[in-house]
C-alpha cells in the first residue's frame, strides 16, 4: 500500500537547521527557525512556568480527562487575554487545542462545517503552514495584498481594494500581531479601515495571533482582535502559548469564537468539542494548566509579563540596532523598515541567489523568502550580519 505514498517536499526551515547545526564556523549566524532566543543564544524556560510547574506538581491529584473542549478555566483565561472583558461572554466559546496550529485546523474545520464553499482570503505572503492547511483540507483558497516587497512596508491600498472584492460569506484570514512572515502590522488607523471594510462585504473574519506580547504589549497587541471583535457580528479566533509562554512542545493553544447570541455560541460549544473528539479526544492539558495557572495568580502572571516584556524589549532594541547598523553599512534607509516592523520576523527583501550568498560566504542562515528571525541574533553579531548584507546587497 505505502508503495503509493508521494514523498513530501522536505520542510525547509528543518533542512536549514540541519544546515546550520552541520556548519563549522564560529561566526555562524543563525536567523532561521522561528523560536525566541535570549541574548545566550537560548530558549529559555520562562521562570513564571517554571514555578508554575513546581506548584502544580504539588497540587495536581489526578491526571484524568478534562473536557472535550479542555479546562473551562483555561479558554476562559485565554479569551479574556486575547479580547478582553469587556465582550458579552454569552457572545463567547471556545476550545483548549494542540497549540496554535490545532486552533488554526480546529477553526477551519468548524468555518467549513457552517459553509463548505467558502473561499479563505489568506495575505500575501502569510505562515505558509495556513496554505498547506488549507490545501490538505480541500478548502478553496486565495490570496490578498498585503506587503509591498520594495518598501518593506504594508500594501495598504492593494490590500483595501482586494478586501473590498471579498464575496459576502468568504472568510478573511488575519494576523492579530507581528505578522510572520513581514512583520509589517497595520496601524491603529489602518485597523480600523480593514474593519470597515470587512464589515462591509460582510466577510467571516478569522485572526490567527501568535505572538501577543511579542509587538508592542500584551494590551497593544491583542487591540486589533478586540476592534474586530466589537464591530464584527461573527469572529473565528486561533490563539497559541507557544511563543508567548514559551510553551512550544507542550502545545498550548485555544480557538476562540465570537457569535451573535448565546445561542449560536452554545451551537459553536458543542461542534467544537465534537471536533476535538473526532480528531484527539481531548487536548493536551499540561502546558494549559501551567498559562491557567499563571493568568489567575496575580504573583505569576506580574512576574510572566515582567519575562515577557524583557523578551519583547530585546527584540525591538535588535530591530532598532540591526537598522541602525544598515544604515551606516550601507549608507541608506533601504532596511530602516527592519526598526519600524514589530514581532520576531522580518523579510529582508533580497533575491533567494543573495539569501544563498549569505549562507554559502558569511554563515548567515535564514529563509529562502529572506525571512530573518530576528530573536535569533545577540547584539555581538549585529555589526558582522550588517556587513554581511551590505556586502550581499551590493
Ligand atoms: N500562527 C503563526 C503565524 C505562527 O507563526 C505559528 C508558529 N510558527 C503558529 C500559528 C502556531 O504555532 P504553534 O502551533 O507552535 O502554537
């Protein structure tokens, strides 16, 4: 039988990191896979789950199931993360799922059981893993503007124009904050133009946020979501803990749906638990109850969003440095983009054959697209990898 199976294209981001780790250069510069490094080059425990861990250790007395739809406490700490309290919770419901990812293939699968023929309006360029989601799923799909490759920054009328062109009943796929693979964000301004837009055509609007806390703030990160939120009768939501609380293998992560009446939202309540049946039972529950842990301690949750704000800082003093450095090295603003954009991803903008020159002469390894995670320098390597590229770029 397995004589049919098609061999898969090879995941390029783990053939890099193989690259990289094979690599014997000590001035290798590593600016692929999009995990949080701190300044040593780590991904670090953050102290808040660690003494999450410790407390819950001490205080589980049973690891039987939770919920279909995981614990109550933690979707309803994650909704209020993500959008607030101010939201009617009858309007509310949600499900715990197997990190960002399931909440992304949780909220698709209950988008294409209420409309089977919806097209998903995804931006361009956006996580490629949303299209291969998609593809697999049978779910008719396109793309929207959304970045202007020569100036780094949004596409924001071609964007407006292709929104404007959205079939009612489409869905409109959205990154809530620090868009990856760009990192270029709408403003507040502009925010509000796309959700006068999508009211409008009267799309279905999904937000996949990855990276609360990663932008500007945990409040200033999710503002977008609640905007759509409160404008919008309908909001499909896919959260993930993964960056935000360091959570990355014990896949924490929620999908959260926003509908009309307290009626709709019951009906949305049982698909999604019957959903997470069909496909895992139950979700994970070790890395939720460590974020439920720390959102309702007021003791851990200062001392989380202390952690986060120190990570979210690095980052934005790098983009600030790395522009700073382009500038001088070559002596334009061509990368001044790099300081304005928020999150860990940049594009760089240069051809795959630069991007290549970069890895085989300077050991700088990032994404074909000439995506660079930018939590994966330390400040030491910023001179070096400015050099590098105005090198390249030439
Ligand atoms: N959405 C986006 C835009 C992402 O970048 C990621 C992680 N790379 C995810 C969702 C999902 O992350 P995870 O499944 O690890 O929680």
């Amino acid at each position: 039988m397995f004589e049919n199976l098609r061999a898969q294209p090879e995941d390029q981001i783990l053939k890099l990191m193989e690259q990289y780790r094979a690599d014997q250069r000590p001035e290798k510069i590593d600016l692929g896979v999009g995990v949080y490094r701190n300044s040593q080059g780590v991904t670090p425990v953050m102290q808040a789950v660690k003494s999450a861990e410790h407390q819950l250790w001490e205080s589980q007395q049973t690891k039987g199931y939770t919920g279909l739809a995981g614990d109550p406490a933690f979707v309803s700490a994650m909704s209020d993360l993500v959008l607030g309290t101010d939201l009617a919770q009858a309007r509310r419901a949600g499900a715990a799922t197997v990190g960002g990812t399931g909440a992304i293939r949780q909220g698709l699968e209950l988008i294409r059981l209420a409309r089977p023929d919806a097209t998903v309006h995804v931006p361009d360029p956006t996580w490629p893993n949303h299209t291969a989601i998609l593809q697999a799923m049978g779910m008719k799909h396109r793309t929207y503007r959304y970045f202007d490759t020569e100036t780094g920054a949004l596409d924001m009328t071609g964007m407006l124009e292709d929104l404007a062109a959205v079939p009612e009943g489409d869905v409109v796929l959205l990154h809530g904050c620090c868009h990856n693979p760009t990192g270029a964000d709408p403003s507040a301004a502009q925010w509000a133009q796309i959700a006068a837009t999508l009211q409008q055509v009267n799309a279905m609007v999904m937000v996949d946020i990855a990276y609360q806390g990663f932008g500007d703030g945990i409040e200033e990160d999710a503002a977008a979501t609640r905007l759509l939120a409160s404008k919008l009768p309908e909001l499909v939501i896919a959260v993930s803990c993964s960056k935000n609380f360091g959570l990355y293998r014990d896949r924490a992560g929620a999908v959260l749906v926003v509908s009309l009446s307290a009626r709709h939202s019951a009906a949305v309540q049982g698909n999604l638990a019957t959903l997470n049946r069909l496909a895992y039972s139950f979700p994970a529950d070790h890395g939720a109850a460590l974020v439920q842990m720390i959102l309702s301690n007021p003791g851990l949750r200062g001392e989380w969003m202390d952690e986060l704000t120190a990570m979210r800082d690095r980052i934005n003093t790098l983009r600030t440095e790395l522009a700073a450095a382009l500038q001088r090295e070559t002596g334009s603003d061509r990368f001044a983009f790099i300081g304005a954009q928020r999150g860990m991803f940049s594009r760089l903008g240069i051809t795959p054959d630069q991007v290549d020159t970069l890895r085989d002469a300077h050991a700088v390894y990032m994404v074909g697209d000439s995506r660079m995670n930018i939590a994966g320098l330390s400040m030491e390597q910023i001179p070096t990898l400015a050099r590098a590229i105005a090198d390249t770029c030439d």
